[in-house]
C-alpha cells in the first residue's frame, strides 16, 4: 500500500484520464460503422438508378457471403432467421455505431 501526501482531489483526477479500452480506436470504429450505416443505402439508391433493380442488404447478407450454412439453410432458429431478413444492415450498423459512441460517452 502506497501512501502520498497528495489530496484526495488530485488522484481522483487521475482515473478520469485513464485511456477507454483500445484508446482512440473505438470512437473510430463507432464514427465508421456510423458512417457506413448512411453509406449502404446510398449504394443502393445508386445501384437502383442505374440498373432498374432493387438489391436488398439485410444483416444476414454479410454472412452468406462468407456461405455460413445456418443463413443459407437454418435447420433450427427459423424465427430470428425470418427476422434477421428483413432487418437492414444499414440500421443496424447505424444503431450499433450509436451504441458504441454511447458507451464510450458513458465512460468518459
């Protein structure tokens, strides 16, 4: 145990510059998956003028294209299957980003 003659003002000051975790990075990848949420559909707004066809993007779509065979073909978990379908990747990132930049905010 280490004593100081330092008040008790002063190393309480010292936990509130402490680094979250990963530093600066979070509130990068928070701004990014932000970012990237207003992006995809901008994409597919693109995409749509120029070719006549809507290309849906829900969250599941990532993941079949690295063919996971639980989103090609569930065999159990067919209702958040059927839900995850029809979520938006984009949504999702944007709340994931906001929930992120909220829990850096909170630590903070």
């Amino acid at each position: 145990m280490e004593f100081t003659d330092k008040p008790v003002e002063e190393l309480r000051d010292k936990d509130r510059y402490k680094p979250v975790i990963g530093g600066s990075v979070l509130p990068l990848i928070s701004a990014l998956l932000f970012l990237l949420g207003f992006l995809i559909p901008i994409g597919q707004v693109v995409y749509f003028l120029w070719s006549g066809k809507w290309f849906p993007i829900s969250v599941l779509t990532p993941f079949e294209y690295f063919e996971f065979t639980w989103v090609s073909s569930p065999n159990s978990w067919y209702g958040i299957h059927m839900v995850l379908t029809y979520v938006p990747l984009s949504l999702s990132l944007i709340a994931i980003g906001v929930l992120v930049g909220y829990i850096i905010e909170s630590d903070q």
